[in-house]
C-alpha cells in the first residue's frame, strides 16, 4: 500500500498503472524491433573502428570527408558531418571543421535549378577524400551517380545502407547494409555514425600523444 501526502491546494489526481505498464510496453516493443539493426551493427564493429580510423588519417593529411543521404537519410548525413566538425574543433585541426561537409540537392538563387549531389561530388570531391553515403529507404540514380563520381574523383566511398537499398555496396568501395526495414535502419545508421566519430575522435587523441 502506497501513501500521498497532498500539500495544501494540490490536487492529487488518480494513477493509472495500467496506462503505465502499457507505455512500458510500447518503449520495450520498439527496443526488441530494433534489436536485429542493433545485432548488425555489432557484427560490423571491427569495420566501424577501421573507418573511424581511417577517418582520422585522411583529416590529418589535409583531406575532406563528404556525406551525403537520400530521403530521410540526408538529415544523418548532415549530423555525421556536424559531429565530426564538433570533434575536429576540440583537437584544435588548422581549418577545424571546414573538411565536413554535408551534400545535398540545392537549389540556385537565381534560376531555381536544382543541384544534384552527383555535381556537387565532381566539383568538390578530391584524390585521398572520403565520401559517405547513407541510404536507409531506397537508391537514387543521384547516389548511384555520385558514388561513381566520387571514385572517379579518386575519393574512396562508403555507404550505409538498409533492405531496400542494399544493392547500393555494389556501386561504392565499402558498405555496411543493415539489413532490416527503412526506419530501424535509420535509426541504426545514426548509431553507425555516432560511433564512427566516436573513433575518429579516440584515434585523433592517439596521434595528438605521439
């Protein structure tokens, strides 16, 4: 038996367990739905720190890393790059935070047109660079496009991708596909980039030590 103690003028309105133990249960439901994208990211682990690495590397020898995302996906794209930024500031990099950027489909002030990612990769991506690309929902001709850009470009290209995408490891040099349906794959994806600047992040601790 619980006891309230109601102070003078509140009011003390009834507890309803069962809405309670019910949104306990919806919390647990989309936790065991995630499980499988969880699962997969583990399995990619070893990859992830690698990149993370890598990552590292290519910032300390002057190089950029690009992202980009289809649908939903530009919205991680953009995260990934302001988290590494974030993480390259706090190492003091010359040029802190100018070698991540985001890309996505623009448009000109001017005239309207629309700037596909696959232009924006041939007029800024370079030899040494890394280019990203997630894509949790579906491929675009645009990514399929830019991936081919950016190795033509010499950058090397990763991608991120989901069930209904996966057939995109097939156009970029490393992929990790989380094989499940579009939204826990983006929820999954933004996991994978968290933890990738995590690495990028302890691996430029490493080389500040020595």
């Amino acid at each position: 038996m619980s006891i309230v103690v109601r102070r003078p003028g509140q009011v003390v309105r009834p507890t309803d367990s069962r809405q309670k133990r019910h949104a306990v249960d919806v919390v647990l439901g989309h936790l065991g739905e995630i499980g499988p994208a969880v699962a997969a990211l583990r399995r990619e682990s070893s990859r992830l720190a690698e990149w993370g690495e890598e990552l590292a590397r290519v910032r300390l020898r002057g190089g950029s890393v690009f992202a980009a995302g289809s649908d939903g996906s530009a919205h991680e794209a953009q995260r990934f790059t302001s988290e590494l930024a974030a993480h390259d500031a706090n190492h003091g990099s010359p040029g802190a935070g100018s070698a991540f950027k985001a890309i996505s489909v623009s448009s000109s002030a001017n005239d309207g047109d629309r700037a596909s990612i696959s232009d924006q990769i041939r007029g800024q991506v370079r030899r040494g660079d890394i280019v990203v690309l997630l894509a949790a929902k579906g491929i675009t001709d645009d990514l399929r496009e830019a991936a081919a850009a950016a190795k033509a470009a010499g950058a090397r290209v990763w991608a991120l991708t989901g069930k209904e995408s996966k057939d995109l490891a097939q156009a970029v040099n490393e992929a990790i596909c989380i094989d499940t349906d579009p939204p826990h794959a983006e929820e999954a994806h933004l996991v994978a980039v968290l933890a990738l600047c995590e690495c990028f992040d302890d691996a430029m601790k490493l080389r500040g030590q020595g």
